[in-house]
C-alpha cells in the first residue's frame, strides 16, 4: 500500500481508558495543530451514544489541557459513535455504514489483546480492512511465542506494512534526540565503541508505585512492562550503527541488525526486587513474586560492543522519577597528573526525562600551584518537557503512513528473544524499602570501580535551552 494519508480515524476502546487519558487529548491537537479533518469513529460495547461519546471526549479534554472552542467545535463534530459487541457482524455493518465514502482508514485497536483476532476478523469480514491500517499498543504478547502468535493473528487481514504497534516512547522528543544527536555530530562516531566506551548504563526510576493497577501490574512486572519494550528501544537508538541509505526503513533496519546481536540475558545477571508494602496493594497477591525493581547487566556481540558491560535499571518507588543514559568513557592508560580518577569521570549524560538534558563530563584543574583537577559536567543542552506530547507525533505519523517510530514485527520478537530466559520467578526477589535505590544486591552487578549513577531531581531552574554550563 502506497504511503497515503488515513481518510478515516476508528479507535475500538473508545470509552474506555486509554481513550480517555491519551487518544482524545492527541485528537485535539491534531486538529487544532495539523488539521485533521476526518471522520473519527469510536467504537465500544457500553449501551452509550453518540452524545455520551461527545461529553467523554469533553471531559477528556477538560482533564488533559482543555481546547479553545473552535478546536471543541471541529473534534466534536468529526465524531461518530457505533455501539455493539464486537462479535457481531451488525456491529461492523454499522461501521461500514458510518465510514461513508471513506476508504483509506485508520483502525486503532484500544482493546485486551485477547479481542484483537475478534476485531480484525470482523474488519475482514466487513471489507474494511482493505488498503487499512492497523495500530496496536503494546503490550505485544506476553512472551516470544504469544508475540508470533498474536502477528500471526494481525497477518490474516493486514500486510505487515499496514500494522502500527506502538510504543509512545518512541514519540518521545528526547529519545529523537539521543540519534539525533549520535549522527548529526562528527566529533561522537569515532568514540562512540568499545574502545572508547568502558560501559553504558540507562535507568528508568519512577517515584510512584503501581497505584490502581494493582491487578495488571501484578500480572506483568518491571521487565515486561518497561524492560521490554521502553529500554530497550533506548538501548538500540543509543548502540546502532548509522542508517544506510535514505529510505524510511533504514532506521528501523539498524535497530532490528543491533538487537539480533544482544546477548539473552543470564539469570545470573538480573536482580529483582519488591517495594516493601508492594503486596498489600489492591489486585496483588498476598504471595506475589512479581517484580517492582528490575536490574540486569547485558551484552552486546558486534565488533563495535563487544564486551562493553550494559547495565538496565527500572523500578518503582525509588527516590525521583527520571530516565537518564550515561556513557561511560574509558580513562587513558596511565593517569599523567598520578591522580586517583573515578570511573565515571569522563562521561556523556542524556536526560530523557521528566526534562530534557544533555551533559558532558570533563575534569578542569583546581586553582592554585598542584597539577590537581576535580569532576565538572558541561551542560551542553537543558530544557523541559517536550511540548508536543508522543500520541500526537504518532497518531499523525500512522495516519500519514510513516512507520519509522513504530515497532516493526522483528524487532519485537527480538526483543522478547533477549528477554526470554529472565521472566517470571527465575531468580530470587529481594525487598527494599520505598524511597530507596532497589535492593543492594542490585550493586553486585556493576564491575570493579563502578557504581550505579542515579539520576537527580530535575533543577528548579534551568538555563536557556542550547547554553552550556557547569553542573
């Protein structure tokens, strides 16, 4: 299918959550933004009709920013609503009979993963999922063999050029940034490889628990929630090598090529933790083994990586919530001044999030008549959060039938390969207190003279945005 623009927004979940918290608020801003005006059709099993759907998605906007009554006006009016089980063909006829002349749509799947077969039969059935596409959330499958099964289950009616799986990360502006910033810079290539490079470490910390997510949370744990699927997205963009060619794909080629190239992880490898108080949310298990704290230190088998120690972190209820990349360069072979140097001392920082914040370790010389020098950082770029939120870059990419920022099928059942031997209970789980860094069996894994380097607080003032400075 030729890479034209969607004539048609379906989304199958539409009172449900995620419309609500993220689909309404990106509909908005693509309106009001970029235009889009097309018929936007939801669809559910709740006994509403179109005027609840209208006063859903006003509610919605009214907790996610609000919108200026023309752009109220115009999403309002798009909307269309078809009510029924998605079992029954009438449901489809239905939708068919509200697509009118359209032709191209876009059907977005807000639904379990366990209705997906049902939907895109239906869709099938119906005749529109001609020359359609397809947009997933993940999670995609539970595991390698439900990823391939449940491809398999989108294949039927959708050629794999059409299926979106989306992963919002991917939309985020900062990890654009991080391959931005690796190729658009001659001074990095040259350095950025086991030569150079003694580790790499990416940490995803968030201060909250599981809140009310008790019951699926329980049921999926750190590494199938954010490990996965977030992590190592930023892992490929930070270790690929540079895109050939010009064609959309070249991108999404690279990460599949470095991802095929990393290490399974070994149980010997992993921590898991548990926050304490963790079971006594509700939905979990009074015995629950689930992971809040995950830690795994991980390879890379190419020419460029071999043998660079790669350290992943997530938890929940630790100190702050940030996402930061730090890479580790190798100190010279002798230390000139006879200096007892940290590890870390010469390094780059990529903050992901809650800000946006690039900084480069360096050592200067202390003032006065000793060769002696002290640690600084160079803030090379610092600003806050995107303003454009990652469900409008990809909604609007997946309408417009761009596919680089969206998970290809072999670069997810990479992901799960890497992954596989490390779910569920397979090592032991360690408790630790909230507020803290994870358990401290988790510091068994960085090598000799390392440490784990946790994010701060995000500064209550920033410097412009492109300044540099010391931190």
């Amino acid at each position: 299918m030729t890479e034209q623009q969607s004539d048609a927004f379906i989304f199958f979940g539409a009172t449900g959550d995620l419309a609500f918290k993220q689909i309404f608020p990106a509909l908005r801003d693509l309106v009001r933004d970029e235009g889009l005006n097309v018929p936007i059709i939801g669809v559910a099993k709740a006994g509403w009709n179109l005027e609840q759907l209208r006063a859903r998605a006003k509610d919605s906007l009214d907790q996610h920013g609000g919108a200026d009554p023309e752009t109220l006006r115009k999403l309002l009016g798009l909307l269309h609503y078809v009510d029924g089980d998605y079992a029954d063909p009438a449901t489809f006829a239905q939708l068919h009979q509200e697509l009118g002349a359209a032709c191209r749509p876009l059907h977005y799947l807000a639904i379990p993963p366990n209705l997906f077969a049902t939907v895109v039969e239906g869709l099938a059935a119906s005749g529109i999922a001609t020359n359609a596409r397809v947009v997933v959330e993940k999670p995609f499958g539970h595991d390698l063999d439900s990823a391939v099964e449940l491809n398999a289950i989108l294949h039927r009616c959708f050629p794999e050029e059409s299926i979106f799986r989306i992963d919002h990360y991917l939309g985020k502006e900062p990890v654009q940034n991080i391959l931005y910033t690796r190729f658009s810079n001659p001074m990095f290539e040259p350095i950025w490889n086991r030569t150079y490079v003694r580790s790499i470490q990416i940490t995803m910390a968030e201060s909250i628990g599981v809140l009310d997510r008790g019951r699926f949370y329980d049921g999926t744990g750190a590494v199938r929630d954010v490990v996965q699927n977030h992590l190592l997205q930023v892992l490929a963009i930070l270790t690929m090598d540079p895109p050939t060619g010009e064609k959309a794909e070249a991108v999404r080629d690279e990460k599949v090529r470095l991802l095929k190239a990393v290490r399974p992880i070994a149980t010997a490898d992993i921590v898991r933790g548990q926050y304490a108080g963790y079971r006594a949310v509700p939905g979990v298990s009074a015995d629950s083994a689930t992971e809040t704290f995950f830690a795994a230190r991980l390879y890379i088998d190419t020419w460029r990586w071999a043998g660079v120690p790669i350290y992943l972190r997530a938890g929940k209820k630790l100190p702050v919530t940030a996402t930061e990349v730090w890479v580790e360069f190798a100190r010279p072979p002798r230390e000139t001044f006879g200096e007892n140097v940290p590890a870390a001392s010469a390094h780059m920082r990529m903050r992901i999030s809650p800000d946006i914040e690039i900084g480069l370790g360096l050592r200067v010389k202390e003032p006065g008549e000793r060769m002696a020098g002290k640690d600084v950082e160079l803030i090379l770029t610092r600003a806050g959060a995107a303003n454009r939120p990652p469900y409008q870059r990809l909604l609007g990419d997946a309408l417009r039938g761009i596919a680089q920022l969206f998970a290809r099928e072999d670069f997810v059942e990479a992901q799960w390969r890497v992954v596989a031997p490390i779910l569920g209970d397979v090592a032991p789980l360690h408790s630790y207190a909230v507020g803290t860094w994870g358990p401290k069996e988790a510091g068994r894994l960085v090598g000799a003279g390392d440490v784990w380097l946790n994010p701060t607080p995000p500064p209550s003032a920033s410097p412009a945005h492109g300044t540099a400075s010391a931190r």
